[in-house]
C-alpha cells in the first residue's frame, strides 16, 4: 500500500512528492497530462513575473539567462527535479476518483490508452491546480471554435481580426503580441480601465498601443454575442458589432470544485475556501489533503507556485506523523 497518492503533477504536486521521498513515505504521482501540464499550456513566450529562487522546489538551485526564467526554463527545471528524486509520477493518467476512509483509500485512474486502474493509499493528496476550468462567458456562440480561452502564441492569427477579452496579465500579453504579429486587435474589458497588477514591463506598453489607436479598446464593456464573421459587444454606448476571425477569452479559471465536493470536501459559501486544518491542510474528511491554489477558494490570486511550494512540506510533514 502506498503512504499517499499525489494528484496532479505540477510544482506543488512535486513539492509534495519530494517532501514525502525524503521522510521515507512511498507515493505516486499522477496527472491527466504532461509534467507539469498547466506550465506547459503557458503562453510559449511567457515571462514569469518572480525570480528563479522564489521557483524552486527541492533544495535545487534554478538559473535562468534573465533576470525573471522564462516558461522554457521552468520546464526543464522540473524535467530536472523530478529526475533527480527519482519521482514515481504517471503522466497521462487521469484520477476519476477514490474511495474509502483514511488509511486505506482506494484510487480508481484511466491511463491514455482507456484502461483501468485501482492504487490503495494511506492518504489523498490533491493538488489540482485551476488551470483546466476556463472562466466562461455564457454567451451565445461561445461553443465556436473560433473562440479560445487558451493564448499559446500569436503566429497562426497574423492578418486576422481578433477580439481579447479580459483586463489582467494574460489579456495583456495575447493582445500585445497578437498586436506585434499583425492581428487587428480589439480589446474588450468589463471594467473602467485596465488592471494596475499587469506586470510593471507590460502595462505602459498596452497602455500606450491603446492610446495611439494601434489597438482599439471598449471598457466598461462585455460580450454580447458570438457569431461566425462577428461579434456584438455591449458597450455603454450601446451595442457594437464588429469584423472579427478569433475570440481569446482571457477571464480567468477556477478550481474544479463539483470533483472535490463529490469526494467529501466542503467549502465556506462565500469565499469558496475549502474547510481545512491551516497546520497540515487537512480537510474535514480525514486523510484528504489540499495543497496549492484549491486552498485559495476564489481568491486564486493568491497562492502561486512561490508560496505553494511550501504546502508539500506542511503535508509531509503531518502524515509522516500518522505514518
């Protein structure tokens, strides 16, 4: 039996797996995807807003060429961490969910060729992320597939007239470089102006494309509907409907909360917190863990890779004690 089933292998994922190999715990990872799956569907350009060191996890050194790493350089960083530990991690292989009572759970998987699998563990650890659950629109013509809520790179969208909807950082940059690559570019935000926590090397940059014309902008406003050669955007003028080829929804994601509160998670109803020991992050059901930005609720602002890497040792540390 195992001490603990990790689900998801992101940073803090691996954080956990790390912290539990050097207290002498046997675990498993497991993630739907690749390593790392959500950096990986970063935008291919992406500059991370913090320094190396506030990235690492392990007691490993990370280096990158600039002042702030790059998603490229992130990537092998945690190619090499996991190396390193020797992580048992199964990528592409889902977790539909687990039953039982704590120490002895039992984990049911499907890996990517549809097969089954069952894993009995001591505990749950489930560090998820947000990443996979786009913030909709609810709008009609949303379903298009014109319209994506995943900004990877500019190049397919040259000459194209593209709506970005959305005000913080990841608007920001899809309109910038989808600007610098020769898309039309309309920017279309619910609020009276753009978001001051854009980072400090982007936002004057928007701001002053925004300015001269270069990329048109309607504030205060949102998306009305979604057809196939258009879209109509409510503005406090009134309704517009303008020329556009692609929709990129840049609104935020959420936790997937229906899959933890279908396995015995429960949450304050306001802020969407899950209800947990602050010490070990244990949540009301004994032997289920939270780590990363599901500790959050809606504030998912609020916790990065920089502080949630400390939550595998928290974890760690609580069922080393009931181990």
């Amino acid at each position: 039996m195992l001490d603990a089933v990790i689900v998801g292998a992101g940073p803090t994922g691996l954080a956990c797996g790390i912290e539990l190999k050097k207290r002498g715990l046997a675990a498993v990872l497991f993630d739907k995807g690749c390593l790392t799956n959500s950096l990986y569907h970063y935008p291919t350009n992406m500059v991370f807003f913090t320094t190396p060191e506030l990235l690492e996890i392990g007691d490993l050194p990370m280096t990158s060429l600039g002042e702030k790493p790059v998603r490229g350089e992130a990537l092998k960083y945690y190619r090499r961490v996991a190396d390193h530990y020797g992580l048992d991690i199964h990528q592409y292989e889902r977790v539909l969910g687990f039953e039982g009572q704590d120490g002895a759970f039992s984990v049911r998987t499907e890996d990517r060729h549809g097969n089954a699998h069952a894993y009995a563990a001591r505990k749950v650890i489930l560090a998820t992320g947000y990443y996979d659950r786009p913030n909709l629109l609810n709008v009609p013509g949303e379903n298009l597939k014109k319209v994506i809520h995943y900004y990877k790179e500019a190049h397919p969208y040259f000459g194209h007239d593209v709506v970005v909807v959305g005000g913080k950082n990841s608007a920001a940059i899809a309109a910038l470089e989808l600007h610098w690559t020769g898309a039309r570019v309309t920017l279309v935000h619910r609020r009276p102006q753009l978001s001051q926590r854009i980072k400090y090397w982007i936002l004057p940059n928007i701001e002053n494309r925004i300015k001269s014309g270069e990329i048109q902008a309607y504030f205060e406003s949102g998306i009305n509907e979604i057809k196939e050669i258009s879209v109509v955007i409510s503005t406090p003028n009134g309704d517009v409907e303008i020329k556009n080829d692609f929709v990129f929804a840049m609104t935020g994601y959420h936790p997937d909360t229906d899959f933890l509160e279908k396995h015995g998670i429960r949450f304050d109803p306001e802020t969407r917190r899950p209800n947990l020991n602050p010490e070990t992050l244990e949540s009301e059901r004994k032997g289920v863990f939270l780590a990363g930005v599901l500790v959050a609720g809606l504030h998912t602002n609020e916790i990065f890779i920089e502080n949630g890497r400390f939550h595998g040792a928290q974890i760690a540390a609580a069922i080393a004690r009931a181990c």
